[in-house]
C-alpha cells in the first residue's frame, strides 16, 4: 500500500478554482501611434473576420508592414461590393490578398492597374500575406475607373 502524502491532494479531492477577481483586458491592447480603434461588439449571429485589416491589425503588424519593402504588381480582381481583391505580384508567385480597408487614394481598383503594395502575414500561423498600403501607380489606359464617391472617371 502507497504512502499518502497530506500535501499533494488526490485527483479525487482536486478542485479547480477561479480566481476571486476577474481579470479584465482588452484586445488588442491600444498604444500610441498605433491606427487601431474601439469597434463595438459583433452583432448576434455575427463572426468577427479572421483577417487583419486596418481597423483589427496589432500595433506590431502594422509597424512590421510600414517597414517592410515595397512590391510592384497588377491588379487581377477587386471587387468593391465584397470589399476585397487580389494582387499578382510582378516577380511571380501566388496572389496576394488585398483588403478594401488597405487600398489608398482615390480610386476603386480595377483588372490590369499597377499597383505597389507591402506585406503583412494573415493570422493564426502567418504562413499566407495580404498586401497593405496598395498604391495604384497606373490606370489601365481606355477604362472607366470609379472613385470610392461613385463618381466615373475615364482613364
């Protein structure tokens, strides 16, 4: 017969107890400089989207990307009523994501513009990228290219 030791209680007598406080945190955690801000709480029903976009991108993330090197590509698809598109990079490889939330100017991104974009590594394991930062540096010539207004434009 074992000896039972008085300090170390049995599985049987274990219980499991939370802490008389409640820890409360907030995430992510908001720092200076960084472009993340208070969304309110998803709806009933309602999944919050796995992807990083400018809205959900930690600080690190954010400062990782500004960092980073600038790519160039053409723009395969956009479409502004889903609110993304995707990127073929000019030196080859897979398509990159790229979120409405992380295109900058004026115009509604359309099949065959130029773009420049950087980096940032999608979230859990960060093996896939989406770009952020896109730039379009030229318009496909002799289309018409809509302004985030709604306004036509001919190129």
């Amino acid at each position: 017969m074992a000896d039972h030791n008085p300090t170390c209680p049995s599985p049987q007598e274990a219980t499991l107890r939370s802490p008389g406080a409640p820890l409360s945190l907030s995430f992510p955690f908001l720092r200076e400089g960084s472009r993340i801000w208070e969304r309110k709480p998803p709806q009933v029903g309602e999944l919050p989207s796995p992807l990083p976009t400018k809205r959900t991108r930690t600080y690190s993330a954010a400062a990782r990307a500004t960092s980073g090197p600038v790519f160039k590509g053409v723009c395969k698809n956009f479409s502004r009523s889903q609110g993304h598109g995707f990127i073929r990079p000019s030196s080859g490889g897979e398509d990159i994501f790229v979120h409405i939330s992380d295109i900058e100017g004026e115009y509604v991104p359309m099949e065959g513009d130029e773009v420049t974009y950087k980096v940032c590594p999608i979230p859990p394991k960060n093996l896939k990228v989406q770009a952020v930062e896109v730039v379009i540096t030229h318009l496909v010539p002799g289309t018409k290219h809509e302004t985030w207004s709604g306004q036509i434009i001919s190129s």
